[in-house]
C-alpha cells in the first residue's frame, strides 16, 4: 500500500468545528491503572493508536482480562489488585514504539519473580532507558544484561523492595510515572523531588484517594507515595489530546482568514505550554468551556488565523509543558518576525527521533535561517515565508510528530512535498490526515 503522500496547494481558508484523537498519556495511564484495581473499570473514547493497543497487548500477557470494542473505542478491564498479574515464565513484553509504555509498565513490575523481557522498535531500542535502571536498582530491581542502556532489557523484581528519595532532574513525566507507581507496592513511603511536568500519574491516583500527597514548589513538586493497598475500579472518558490539537491550532495560526474550535480536549496546565508559548507570539487562541473532570482541566480550543507574529525568548520553565509540540513550535518561529530563542532542549533529541536534528534539517531545507548550538536553536523568522520548491522527507525514524510537522509545513507555506511514512501517525493520531482533508487539505 502506498505510504507517502505528496502535498503541492496550500490548504484554503475555514471554519470549522473539530474534536481531536484522544490523549494518549491518559490512555494509557488509564489501562495500566485499571489493570491494578480490584475489579471492572471502563473507558470511553479510548485513543485506538498502536501506542495504546501496545499497551493493551502487554497486560494481557500479564494476564489481565479486558473486553476492547476498536471501533466504539471503549474498553474493560478487569484487574485483580496491586502486582495481580498472572503470567508464565519467560515472558516478553513489546512496546513497539511507546518509550511511556516501556518506562511505566516496570514500575508495576517491580516485585516480578521471574526475568521479564522487554522489547521495542527500533526507534524505542535506541532511547536511553538508564533514567528507569537507576532509580529502580535502588528500589531493589535489577535489569539484564547488567550495564546495558536501552532495550531489549529483562527485568527482575523482588519481593524486598526498599523506599528510595530521589531527586528527577530532567523534569520527565515518565520517570517520575514509574517511581510512583513503584512505590505504590513498596513498603514505607518512598520521597520524590520531580521537575514539573505532566502531572496525570498523580490526578488519577489522588482521583482514586490512594496515598499519595505533591507539596508543589515554584520549580518542582515534592511527592510522597505510600504503599498502596488496593486501588478502587475508575470508570473514565478519556477526553482530546492537546498534543495532536496542536498541529491544528499551528495550521490555524499560519492559514490565512480561518478560524477553528477544536472541542473537548485535555488542557492540564502541565501541557498547554505551547499556548503560552504562541500567544506569546501573538496568536490569537481562547480556552472556552473549562470544566474540571476527574482532576483533570478540560476545555474547547477557538483559534483564529494570525496575521502578524512576534518572535520569542521562550522561558525555559515552559520546556517541560511544551516538549512534545516544539516541532510545530518552530514552524511558527519560521513565520515571526525577528530572532527567536528556545534553550536547553536536550530532551528532544532523545525522542521517537532526535528531533531537534531534524528540525533543523527540515527548517534548513525549507530555506529557513536556523542555528542550533548542542541543545539550544535560533530561528530568524520571516513574516513572508512561503515555499516553491521540492522538498522530500525521509528518514525520520518514523517519528510521528516529524511526519506531521511536514504536513503541516507543506500545507502552510507551499511548495511541493513528498513524505513518507504516513503510517508513522497510527502509534499516536491515526485520523490526522483524515482531519486535515475535512478542512479541505487535499493529497495526491
Ligand atoms: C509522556 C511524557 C513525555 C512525552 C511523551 C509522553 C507521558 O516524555 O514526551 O510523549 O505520557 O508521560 P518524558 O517524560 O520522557 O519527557
């Protein structure tokens, strides 16, 4: 089946009303959570992306039952307990392309008596899974082959877990994820320092009443988790993912007369760093309709076309609420008028792909003044940016976000485009370029 599409027409003026796929942390953090209550616990509206049947996959091997309806997106679980997984020996895990699957699922496994192994694609095998080794070896857990950085990696747990205080430096919510729910079957209470980042781990479980408690500091957040008896069953509909919303309110921000209201999506301050950032920028965008659901912020999305954007000095302290957008981010910096800054991004070269790198490949291609020092980048924006010659994506490492940010360069400023992998968009926003083609974006 073909798997590239080629872009050669901006998309026209619109005015729409669209919701987005689900969000994906929360998709996930709902299975694996639900696999540890006691009893039945349903969700609706569930993401159905490769990331989250991955995730699906690798608790049914752990023995847990569940009913999954693909095509109404909803889901059972049945779980029995904190650790109340049943399997055989010898198992293996495989978490595809999700490095939040991986990261989690070992902080439920850690009282796992026999070896398990995990594996990933190959994208997933190259990111660094020391930030998971090392704070776990302390708990008492130990992965093989010892001093090994990055899967395929078998972990062993034990029954003589250790409390631990650590301190997480790079603000990453997966870390932080697999400590919490490490802790949740550790003896005594277990002291973490975290960098702020996405805080849903956290929502659900006070959502649930287990022991857990944040004291939030202005750059990081003080949580303690005791061990956790038994988790009460937790019915959810998961609402839109911010993440993919993103792509179209940058669409919307560099298309010309549009407006567009994407409903129902997730708007946790913790991730709405790239409406800080845009409207910082000078984009026109309101959260209307903020409700609160389950302990998480909900909101619809109006955005209008901007027609004049001022370049940024981006504050650091949005990196963490933003790292999943800075891609798109930067395609807006293109269009600005002046220099614009993003520092200490190291983070983002230890993606689905070093996205930082590519990046800057793609923006340089593009014509765009771009320049990248270690973990830092510089764009001189042009108010006037618009593209006629060919441009050809490939090798990204299947990155999704890369697939899309092309799309929507393509789409925004011109030119002719051919790009490949546009599977790559079924581990995280499958209807992306179905959503597009409603606002009347059109591919040979
Ligand atoms: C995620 C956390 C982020 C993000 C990823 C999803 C999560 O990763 O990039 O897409 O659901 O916890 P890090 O925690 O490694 O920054």
């Amino acid at each position: 089946m073909k798997n590239s599409i080629f872009i050669n027409k901006k998309i026209k003026s619109y005015n729409k009303k669209i919701t987005v796929s689900s969000d994906k942390s929360i998709s996930i953090r709902w299975a694996l959570i639900a696999s540890q209550a006691i009893g039945k616990s349903k969700a609706s509206n569930l993401l159905i992306s490769e990331d989250v049947l991955s995730t699906l996959n690798c608790l049914k091997k752990l023995g847990i039952k569940m009913n999954l309806n693909k095509k109404k997106q909803t889901c059972e679980i049945f779980g029995n307990g904190i650790n109340g997984f049943n399997y055989k020996k010898n198992i293996t895990l495989n978490a595809n392309n999700s490095g939040t699957l991986a990261r989690l699922i070992c902080g439920l496994l850690v009282k796992a008596k026999n070896k398990i192994k995990i594996i990933g694609d190959k994208s997933l095998s190259r990111r660094d899974f020391s930030r998971v080794i090392q704070p776990l070896n302390k708990f008492g857990v130990n992965f093989y082959p010892r001093f090994k950085k990055n899967l395929p990696l078998s972990i062993q747990g034990t029954d003589f877990l250790r409390p631990i205080q650590f301190q997480e430096k790079k603000g990453s919510a997966q870390v932080k994820s697999l400590l919490i729910f490490a802790a949740m079957n550790t003896p005594g209470t277990t002291i973490i320092r975290a960098k702020k980042s996405r805080d849903h781990t956290e929502n659900f479980l006070k959502y649930l009443k287990t022991p857990i408690k944040t004291i939030k500091k202005r750059s990081h957040d003080i949580i303690e988790i005791s061990e956790t008896k038994s988790i009460n069953p937790i019915d959810y509909k998961i609402p839109g993912d911010i993440s993919s919303a993103a792509f179209f309110i940058v669409l919307t921000v560099l298309s010309k007369n549009s407006k567009l209201l994407i409903k129902n999506v997730l708007t946790n301050p913790t991730r709405t760093g790239i409406i800080k950032i845009l409207k910082k920028m000078g984009a026109k965008i309101i959260l209307k309709n903020k409700r609160l659901y389950k302990g998480e912020e909900i909101s619809d999305i109006f955005i209008k076309s901007s027609k004049s954007l001022k370049s940024i000095n981006c504050p650091e302290n949005y990196n963490a609420s933003a790292i999943d957008e800075f891609l798109i981010i930067f395609l807006v910096a293109a269009k600005a008028k002046g220099y614009s800054y993003f520092k200490n991004l190291s983070e983002l070269n230890k993606k689905e792909s070093p996205r930082l790198e590519m990046a800057t490949k793609i923006l340089k291609m593009m014509g765009v003044k771009i320049y990248r020092n270690k973990d830092s980048i510089k764009i001189l924006g042009n108010p006037r940016l618009s593209l006629n010659k060919t441009y050809k994506i490939k090798n990204f490492y299947n990155d999704h976000r890369v697939f899309m940010m092309s799309v929507i360069a393509g789409l925004c400023f011109g030119g002719k485009w051919k790009i490949h992998n546009k599977n790559s968009i079924k581990t995280s926003f499958p209807e992306f370029l179905n959503l597009t083609k409603l606002l009347g974006a059109k591919y040979n």
